[in-house]
C-alpha cells in the first residue's frame, strides 16, 4: 500500500499542483484589485474573502482541466451552495476555506464526508466481540490549504499553500505539506528515474612487463 503522498505522485502531474499555486497568487492578487476598487470599508474585508474564494475555486479548476483532470462543481448537501472537486486515480481533491490557519477547515457537510474515504489512514481499533472491516483503501481525499494573515504579511498573496490529508473525522491531518516542498519531491523522483544506472567501472592492466637487464650482459 502507498503511502498518501507517494499516492499523489502517481496520480497527479506535477504541472497540476505547480499551477495550482500560481493559480492561487493570482486570485490573490485579483481579489485585493477588485476589492479595492468597488468596496470600501467596512465591507471590503467581506468582500475581499468572497473574492479570494471565488478566484482560487476558479484556479483550481483551471488547474485541473489545464492537465486533463476530471472536474466537478456539485451541489452541497443539504443544497445551498457548490464546491469544486478533482479526481485522479480515485484520489479526490477539494478545497478547504480560507483560513488564518494551517490547522482542518471548517467541518462542514461534504467536507466531512470526503474526509470520512480516509478511514483506512487512521489504525483500527481492535474488538474482542465482534468482527470489524478494514475500510477500502481505493478511495483517498485531499484538501488545497490556502491560508491568509489580515494583519500580517502581503495581503495580495497567500501566507500558504499546501496540500492536506485529514483523518477521517477532520480533526487533524495525516499530513500537511507546502505545495512547494510537494513539487521538490516531483523534481527528486525524476532526477532519479533519469539518472542512468552506474556500471562498475573494470580498470584494465595496461602495464608491459619488461625484463631489467643483468649489468654484465653484453
């Protein structure tokens, strides 16, 4: 069984994820145009996080299709609004709310069901008196993490971007790793696969041997 991240090398091209955050700069950087020149304050803090929500969701699917990704935008459930999925090798991708933190998003209803496929991340707990089934591992979700600090640092580009695999009741994540180090481990793996194999180098006796003449030979 792969590991999830060594999951996510083989099911995703590297391209998605480095577009993805080049996708989610701009966003930022759009919203914060857009905010600042239709709002003022106090709405324009409202309206920049609608703002950043819509253009990241934007390049997140962009992202996707860019590289051939199956893309969805189902309805939420019970119905009022819509969130954008990805998939790839029955790996799922949505995104978590823009938060001011690194930490699981807000657990609302479809992000808590993605999050329920990663069961079989989290160890059972055995039971003497009955049987209990190994959840599938044929299903896995992940979550873009994009985070933003209001008083501190550029507020035209996020603080984080990265990818999170949360156990199965979204209280923490299996894993968290910054798109950046992500696409390095894309760029290790390659520089491996490319690498020729080393053959052991024979040093051949190139040496003649001679006979060193007697002094009394004539």
């Amino acid at each position: 069984m792969l590991a999830p991240i060594a999951r996510i090398l083989d099911s995703y091209p590297a391209t998605f994820f480095r577009q993805s955050l080049e996708y989610a700069d701009a966003g930022f950087g759009e919203a914060w145009a857009l905010a600042s020149r239709h709002a003022e304050e106090p709405e324009r803090a409202n309206m920049l996080g609608q703002l950043r929500h819509a253009r990241c969701e934007a390049g997140f699917r962009k992202a996707a299709r860019d590289n051939g990704l199956a893309v969805l935008a189902p309805h939420t459930e019970p119905a009022g609004g819509r969130y954008s999925l990805v998939e790839a090798g029955g790996i799922y991708l949505i995104r978590s709310n823009i938060q001011r933190h690194c930490g699981p998003p807000r657990a609302t209803a479809f992000r808590q069901q993605w999050a329920e496929v990663n069961a079989w991340l989290s160890p059972l707990q055995p039971d003497l008196l009955r049987e209990i089934r190994s959840p599938s591992t044929d299903r896995m979700c992940g979550m873009l993490v994009i985070t933003a600090h209001p008083r501190r640092g550029e507020p035209t580009v996020p603080a984080f971007v990265g990818l999170g695999i949360p156990n199965a009741d979204l209280t923490d994540w299996v894993r968290l790793i910054a798109l950046t180090d992500l696409l390095a481990l894309y760029h290790d793996a390659d520089s491996a696969a490319r690498k020729p194999s080393e053959a052991p180098v024979e040093v051949k006796d190139v040496a003649i041997p001679r006979l060193k003449k007697r002094p009394d030979a004539g």
